[in-house]
C-alpha cells in the first residue's frame, strides 16, 4: 500500500492519465478512503503551496484567497463501489480500465491538476476544490453533507461543478427522488379456509397495475428534457405458506423534473397511491433546476461551446441547488459504464475535461 500512496504523491501532474491509473490503483471503498485522503493531501499540502489547505475527517478543501469577486467551486468524491472483479487498473491503447476510472478518480486526478497549476499561476476567480467521503453509501456518511453542516463556508461559492462522469458533457441540474411506503392489510385465514380472511397482497392488486400502467412522461426545464419514472421497488407480504396474508407494503420510487416540488412530487405519488391503507414517506431529495441562463452557468457553457444534457438521476448539484447556489455535473468518464464490471475512460477525455476547466478558471 506505501508503494501505491507514493505513486499518488510523486506522479507527473502532467500524465493526467497516469496520475489516474495511480489513484485507482488505491482502494478507496467507503469506509477506508483514509489512505488516499492521505496521500491526496500529502500531495497538495508539497504541490499547492499557495492554496490554503483543510482537512475535516476524510473531507480536504483547497482554496484561493485572492479577493476575486466571484468564486467557483469543484469537487469530486473518493470514494468507490466494491469491486467487481476491476480493483487493478489497465491500459488498453487510449483507454484505461478498472475500478473508479470513471466514477470518479479521472475528475479527481484533473482537480488534482488543477490545484497545482492554481498554485503556480492566479486564475480569473476564487476557486475552492474538495475531495469528499461517502458519496457511494447512505445519505449519513456523504461528506459535502457534512461540510454543509458544519463547515458550510469551505463549500460555499458562486458556482459548482461536480466531477461526476458525464462524458465531458454538461449535465444540468439533476432530477429529485422521493420514496413512499403503501401499507395494505386484510385479515389472516388458513388457505384452505380464504374466504374467512381478506388477502393484503391481492388489494394491493389494483395499485401495482395502476403504477405498472402509468407514465410520468418527460417534463422541459431551461429547454432540456427530464424523463420522469414511478418504479415499485419493493414489496413485502405474506406470513406462511398456508396463511392468508393480513399486510403487505410496497415501496415505490419516484424520480421528478425540477419543476416540481417535493411536496408537488408527493401529492402526485399519494394520488397513484389511492387505495392503500397507510401511505408514510421514507425519504426524498430535492431536485436542481438546470440554471443554464444563470451567468456563470451560460460563462461555463460558452468555454468551448459545451454540449448540454439535463441529469437523470440525483447527485450533489442538489446540496448546492438547495443552498441557491447554481451547479452542474462535469466530468470524464461514461455514467452508464459507472458501478459496472466493464467501468472505464477514454484517456482523451481526461486531458480534455482539464483543457475546459483551465480555460474557463483563466489558466490558458
């Protein structure tokens, strides 16, 4: 493992491509990033002399103080999903292979980039660049979660980008997720005996065909399409095999455009809902409003006239979004080859992401 930290802290910041295959080469999964937070901040605190540097847990902010007018932010997080056969990264031709490739130590290595050239050269704007635990597991454990909590001001500026892999296009705002619980019940009998009872999995019945039949469609935001979904994602019932069941619950999931609100996206799941007979909420999350009209959103865009997708799925933009500041996902990597046993990137993407975020700061 010393042999793999020192790979990350001496690399070449110019071999992008190298510094990557170095931090996917460090098993990262949730909750042991604390070697690669090491070496991460080793490498900054030798490298980026002129940013300050804070370390809160396994969270790391570096940052200019210059008085600029305006600040961007841009963070990624460490961590990864258990391996699946990948945890040994490999280059073949323009394309390197394993574990975090994409989702997101590409994103990583390019702000690693980044800070030193920061350090060597003033960009046109404050910038703020954080490396983060936890975003892989549950909602308790993301670190920009805790930063917000406890060290909101390390985190907060004008603008964010989020590394997450989205082919170095710029994926706008994200869509919200709202889970809900729908209890049905009826009464126990022996299956010899049903008509004694009432049978919870069978009135559950009319619901499931009625969300199996339902499309949500696609809603336009900012001129981008969000396709929506309702999923039933779970369901659980039934006592013995020779029992009438008396409860069964289903979970159903909904993903919504942000022109909704969460209380909007509820009442309208609630209302395909109708016939059960306890309904609770288990979790939501927000959505994020694309913003591409938005300055600094419109100034990104324009860097190199990037193409631009809305986000279909949740991620951090959201904790931004919430807080009124506009953030979109940027980053090398596909998002469709993410958590996946054929995870990768194209090494031209990687250089490529660097060349925009470099021009866009002012260091080109």
């Amino acid at each position: 493992m010393e042999a793999l930290l020192r790979s990350v802290r001496e690399h070449d910041a110019a071999d992008l491509v190298g510094l990557t295959e170095a931090l996917c080469a460090v098993p990262s999964e949730f909750p042991n990033e604390a070697p690669l937070t090491d070496a991460l901040e080793a490498r900054l605190r030798l490298r980026a002399p002129k940013l300050e540097i804070i370390r809160v847990n396994n969270n790391i902010v570096a940052r200019t103080n210059l008085g600029r007018s305006q600040r961007v932010v841009i963070g990624g997080h460490t961590d990864t999903v258990p391996a699946n056969g990948n945890q040994t990264p490999r280059r073949d031709g323009l394309i390197l292979h394993g574990l975090g490739t994409a989702d997101m130590k590409a994103g990583l290595a390019v702000m690693l980039r980044l800070a030193e050239t920061i350090s060597e050269q003033d960009p046109g704007f404050d910038v703020t660049l954080f490396w983060y635990e936890g975003e892989e597991v549950a909602d308790a454990h993301n670190g920009l979660k805790a930063l917000f909590a406890t060290h909101a001001d390390l985190v907060t500026g004008d603008f964010a980008i989020l590394m997450e892999p989205t082919g170095t296009w710029v994926e706008a705002g994200c869509q919200g997720t709202l889970h809900l619980g729908a209890t049905f019940r009826g009464a126990r009998a022996h299956t010899a005996r049903p008509w004694m009872g009432r049978n919870a999995i069978h009135a559950a019945s009319e619901v499931l065909t009625r969300i199996a039949a339902h499309d949500p469609g696609t809603q336009t935001v900012d001129g981008l399409e969000f396709r929506e979904s309702v999923q039933v994602v779970r369901i659980d019932g039934g006592v013995a095999n020779n029992v009438v069941p008396d409860e069964c619950r289903i979970i159903v999931n909904r993903r919504f455009a942000p022109c909704w609100t969460s209380a909007e996206a509820e009442d309208q799941l609630r209302a395909l809902l109708f016939g059960a007979d306890e309904i609770t909420v288990v979790n939501f999350s927000p959505a994020a409003a694309p913003n591409l009209m938005n300055p600094l959103v419109a100034q990104f865009i324009g860097t190199l006239d990037l193409a631009v997708r809305p986000k279909l799925g949740w991620t951090d933009v959201a904790r931004f979004a919430s807080r009124g500041i506009p953030a979109v996902n940027f980053g090398p990597g596909d998002p469709t080859l993410a958590h996946t046993a054929q995870e990768r990137v194209d090494c031209r993407e990687i250089i490529g992401a660097y060349g925009v975020l470099a021009r866009f700061l002012g260091l080109e």
